[in-house]
C-alpha cells in the first residue's frame, strides 16, 4: 500500500508506566548524604539532580481502525502522571481521528495548542515525543518496512556506540569496567563528573592509563562549572585528551556556553535536555558546541531528524543521548540515526541495555562497538511478555 492510499484513522491511545527498577539506582550506588525520601526521589550531590531509586518510563500504544499498532515511549522518571494527564486530557482529542501518515503535520499542530501559553518544552513536549514515536511508528508499519528505510537512504547499518558510565564505587572498580568493555571491542567511553569521586582529572588520566591513547574518553560535566572553572577544568585535561566535554555549564546559560567555546580548545557537546529545533538553534547558531546530543525521549523522532539536520547544516558532529528506557525510543533514535551524515557516534546506556534488552524480545544488538539497526517492521521492537508483565495502565 502506498502512503497515499491509506484510508487508515488513529482509533485510541493508552498510556502505561513501565517498571524498569533495578538493584542499583542510576549512576550506581548513593554517596553518603543522599537519602531515598518517602516519595521515592533522591538527589545527587554532584548536579543537585533528582532521580527516582526505582527507574521507570511511560509507553503509549496507538491502535488504529484497522488495527495497526503503534508504541512510543518518553520519560516517566519524574512525576509521569503528569505526562500522562498531557496526553489522556489534552492531546489524545486531537490525534484520535487522523490519519497516521500525517505525523509531522499532527506533531506541529499539538506544539501550535500551547505555545502561546509557554510550553515550549518541558513535559508538554515529552508527551508529543511519545505520541510521535508511536505514529512513525505506524506509518512505517503500514508500508511494512523497518523505519529507516522510510526515513531516507540508510548512510549505514551498524550506528558506532559508547560505553556511556562506569558504575562502580571505587575509582580501581571503574577502571576495571572499562577494561571489560574493552576487550569487548568498545573503543569510545564516558565517565560522569557527580560520580567521579576524585575529580574529573583523576578519573580521566587513571581511564587514560588504563585503556590507552587510541581510545576516545569523553567527560560528561553535568552542567555544573561556571565560565572560568570549565575553561581551567578543560585546560587541565588537555594533556590527557578528552573526547569530548559534554554539558560544562547551566543549559539556560548559552552566552556562557558560548565563552567556553570560545575559550577552550575541547571539543564541547550538549543537547541532551533540548526537545525541539528551536532549542538547537539557540545554541548552533551562535557556534555555542561542536556536537549536538539529541535524545529521542525528549524529541520524538520529528524533532529529532529536524535537530539533527540542523546540526548538519552547520557541519557540527552528532552524538545521540541514551537514556533510562525500555527499548522503544533507543529503537526509534537508531532508525533515525541511520539516516544521518553527522553521526559521530550514539550513547550505549550498558547499565540499562543489557538487563533490559529482553523488554523488546532481544531485538536490539550492541555488541563490538556498534549498535544493529532493528530489521523488522516499523520501529522492529515490542514489549516482550516480561515487559508486559511490567506495564501498568495510566488513566482512561
Ligand atoms: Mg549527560
């Protein structure tokens, strides 16, 4: 069937919370002084972050009249119901009825509703993220082929990926990791500034050491220095040569972003937060960062490709963000990956992927470096039994 033929209409939207708790928090474990509350929250220490102990993230399945099923997934880590209330109050009224081929133009029209009162971001923009993902989704479905190649003309089939995170308490335990995945075929890593216990510098040269000069070790700042502590904290790093800096400084601050840039010879890499191309754009076209970090979860796969594109317009590098998940987004970030030039490499959430890879039936591969792209209709992935058994309904 070709797209114009479709006659197809979205028929309803459920909304699930997926349970994707571990014995481990994210980052691994707490540090003294960071207490779980009632609520279930906790705060790290090194970016004043809340994070939730048990992970979790928020599925919608899409079903249309003649019953194609779709699924798209954003970020239930902090206060779902709210996400959840966005898409069951607000924006199902408006994508029941349409026809599915039409995601860009549904996505544009659910971003016009609000923007004049301001949600220009935030979780208004992850519930369009969710919804995106699963109407792509459908709409490659229903021409039967994996989503990539409805995207355009694949660039490749394996995405290059890193060891993002090194969970271990100790600095020794650390570097013992890094070496497993080593000798696993990884070449490219990143460690995170709130759990490097010693210091960005102690972690980057004792990881130097131990995995070598050809490997590639990217710091990740977690918006936490100022102009002159980034630009010092770069400087001393130089000689150990970092990848990549990734979030040096507050997102909000771009001038300040702007003056590290100016200021250091790293290479600097943001995006993770952003979830439209208005975002990118505030930071590209000042020359603001060297590499963009889309993340699915926040974009959909329409404000994804748009970001991207942006960012290749401008010959910056893209390093997709992969964060705590099912399957769905990381599934629909590697199908829109695969069309991409500027694809440097993508983020490999190891902590999140293996224990949870059998969530989408071990469709998803990473494995001597490099992502697989999924081979089968549409986004390729669906929750598993074991993930269904995990998913619990979020209002009507
Ligand atoms: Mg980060």
């Amino acid at each position: 069937m070709s797209i114009t033929d479709s006659q197809d209409r979205v028929a309803e939207i459920q909304i699930y919370l997926v349970d994707l708790s571990q014995d481990q928090p994210y980052l691994g474990a707490l540090r003294e002084g960071e207490v779980v509350n009632e609520a279930g929250y906790f705060v790290r220490k090194g970016n004043r972050t809340v994070y939730p102990r048990k992970n979790r993230s928020l599925v919608v399945q899409i079903v249309t009249r003649d019953g194609v099923i779709g699924w798209g997934e954003t970020y239930g880590l902090v206060a779902p119901l709210a996400t959840a209330a966005i898409i069951s109050d607000l924006l199902t009224g408006f994508v029941v009825g349409r026809d599915p081929n039409e995601v860009e133009a549904i996505h544009d029209a659910l971003y016009d509703l609000m923007r004049v009162r301001g949600y220009t971001g935030g979780f208004y923009l992850d519930a369009l993220a969710a919804i995106d993902i699963a109407l792509w989704d459908i709409v490659a479905k229903i021409q039967n082929l994996p989503l990539h190649q409805i995207l355009g003309s694949p660039q490749r089939t394996l995405i290059p990926a890193y060891v993002s995170g090194l969970p271990k308490p100790t600095l020794a335990e650390r570097l013992e990791l890094a070496k497993e995945w080593q000798s696993l075929g990884f070449d490219a890593f990143k460690f995170a500034l709130p759990v490097a216990d010693d210091g960005a510098l102690a972690e980057l040269r004792a990881l130097r050491l131990t995995v070598g000069d050809d490997a590639r070790i990217a710091a990740d700042l977690h918006w936490s220095l100022t102009e002159d502590t980034a630009v010092q904290l770069a400087a001393d790093l130089q000689p150990f040569d970092p990848w990549f800096l990734e979030a040096p400084v507050p997102t909000e601050e771009i001038h300040t972003l702007r003056r590290v840039v100016e200021r250091t010879q790293s290479r600097i890499a943001v995006g993770e937060e952003w979830r439209t191309h208005y975002d990118a754009r505030l930071r590209i076209e000042p020359q603001a960062c060297h590499i963009v970090q889309p993340e699915m979860g926040h974009t959909g796969i329409t404000q994804f490709l748009r970001i991207a594109k942006l960012a290749e317009a401008h010959h910056l590098s893209i390093i997709p963000h992969a964060t705590i998940g099912s399957g769905i987004f990381l599934a629909a970030s590697l199908h829109a990956s695969a069309g991409l030039t500027g694809i440097e490499s993508h983020e490999f959430q190891h902590s999140i992927f293996g224990p949870f890879r059998h969530f989408t039936g071990d469709a998803l591969s990473c494995e001597a470096g490099a992502y697989s792209l999924p081979t089968g209709p549409g986004l390729g992935v669906e929750p598993s039994d074991a993930m269904l058994a995990r998913m619990t309904r979020m209002l009507p």
